[in-house]
C-alpha cells in the first residue's frame, strides 16, 4: 500500500474535521438535502458522461492510486543486458526459458516476440503499440476522477443557488432562512471537499502512477529491440542508463 496516498487522504479529512469541532459540533455540517444534490447530482451526472462500465472501472482505479509502484530500472537492466549477452552467444532462441521464467506480462510477450523472429519493425510497432493502448486505459481512469473533481464543485455551486433562492423567497419568516442558507453554504462545502481532497489528489496520484509504468515498460521494449538488433551489450546498457536519473541507472562491475 502507498502509505503517503492514505495518509495524505486521512490527514485532510482529518485535519478538516479538527478545523470545524474546535468550533462548533460536527453535525453542524452534516445537511441531508445538500449530500443529496452534490453527492446524487455527481453521480448522476457521471453516469451521463462515461458508460456504466466505464464508471465501474473509474471509481476502482482508485485503487491503483493507493498502491506502491516498486519500479526497479537497475535490476531491469541488468536483466536485460544479461539476456543480450546470452542472445549473442547462443541465439536468440536461448531466451525463451527466459520468456517462461518472467513475471511481467509486458516482459514476457516482448521476450516471445523476440524468439519468434519477426521482423525489428513488427516487433516495435506491437511493443509500442501496446503501450499506448495501455496509456489509453490510465486515460479512462484519469479522466474518470478529473470529470469528478470539475463536477462536484458545479453541484456545490447548484446547491448554493438552490438554497440562496429558498432563502429569499423565505425572508418573511426569520425561522426558515437558517435552513436555507444551511443548504447554500454547505452545498459549496461539499463540492470543494469532494474536489479538492478526493478527486483531483486520486487523479494527480494516477498520472503519476501512470507515467511510472510507462517509464518501465519503455525501458523494456528499448532494451528487447536492442537485443533483437544485436547491439552490443554494453552500448545497450549505455543507451538505456542514458534515458534515466543518475541516481536510477545500472553500473556493471568491472
């Protein structure tokens, strides 16, 4: 788990929640007709913007916004200029047991291509191709948690209108107008809560997450068509610490 997405996460609930009990109580800020307009109007709303599938998918990338990313581009690397070494003595149809033994299912079908041959420019098209299908998928998800951080706010701002309206029509009788301003401050509470601490944090923590995995599997595929080229090993391993911070990048032992 990424102990900094859920920390973050519970301190600004928290902290927010400290913020209103030091003055006033809690329940103060609890308005059932305003969770009814942002919170079913979002909702709603999102269900008019993306398919029900699409929703579904939406709200469970969040998951990947609390997951730790372990991205290790030395060992990947070292793997790949191990593998290169091999190809070069032995063929490239040594690496298939390498195929077999990979965890990474990007890895995998990169190191079966390369066994089967084809020709650098298949190979290339299909590894990449893949990638921006997978940059795709991120999208959806981003774009999921980005429609909600701009939604909640335009149905915190309704609410404000609704009840600013209520109150007007109200002002003969002082004991109705506490509501109704209840229903137009905390409307607009709701939404930047909503936005501001929920959705635009997941989508930021996606992108990011996202530019992670992209980062590792384009390092993979650069290394596999280096392998397939039958570059040399230590140029291979140049060309690829060349794409990474000094602190990431892999040193041979002499």
């Amino acid at each position: 788990m990424d102990l900094a997405t859920i920390i973050g996460l519970v301190a600004a609930s928290g902290l927010i929640c400290w913020g209103i009990v030091l003055g006033s109580p809690l329940m103060t800020f609890v308005d059932p007709p305003s969770v009814v307009i942002v919170i079913g109007g979002c909702s709603a709303a999102m269900f008019v913007c993306f398919p029900a599938v699409q929703v579904k998918k939406g709200i469970a990338s969040a998951k990947a916004a609390m997951k730790t990313r372990v991205s290790e581009p030395q060992e990947t690397i070292r793997l790949l200029a191990d593998l290169s070494r091999r190809a070069r003595r032995e063929g490239l149809l040594s690496l298939e047991s390498a195929a077999d033994e990979a965890t990474d299912d990007f890895f995998q079908r990169g190191l079966r291509l390369v066994v089967d041959g084809p020709d650098a420019s298949v190979v290339e098209e299909v590894l990449f191709g893949e990638l921006d299908k997978i940059e795709e998928r991120h999208k959806k998800g981003i774009d999921f948690w980005d429609t909600l951080g701009m939604l909640a706010p335009a149905f915190g701002l309704i609410g404000t209108l609704i009840g600013l309206v209520q109150m007007l029509q109200q002002m003969e009788d002082p004991a109705k107008i506490g509501p109704a301003m209840s229903v137009a401050l905390l409307t607009t509470f709701y939404g930047c809560i909503i936005a501001n601490v929920f959705a635009v944090p997941i989508s930021i923590k996606l992108k990011v997450r996202s530019q992670e995995e992209i980062a590792d599997k384009t390092l993979i595929a650069q290394g596999l068509l280096s392998i397939l080229a039958g570059e040399n090993p230590r140029f291979m391993v140049e060309r690829l610490n060349a794409t990474l911070a000094p602190e990431l990048r892999w040193e041979e032992a002499a």
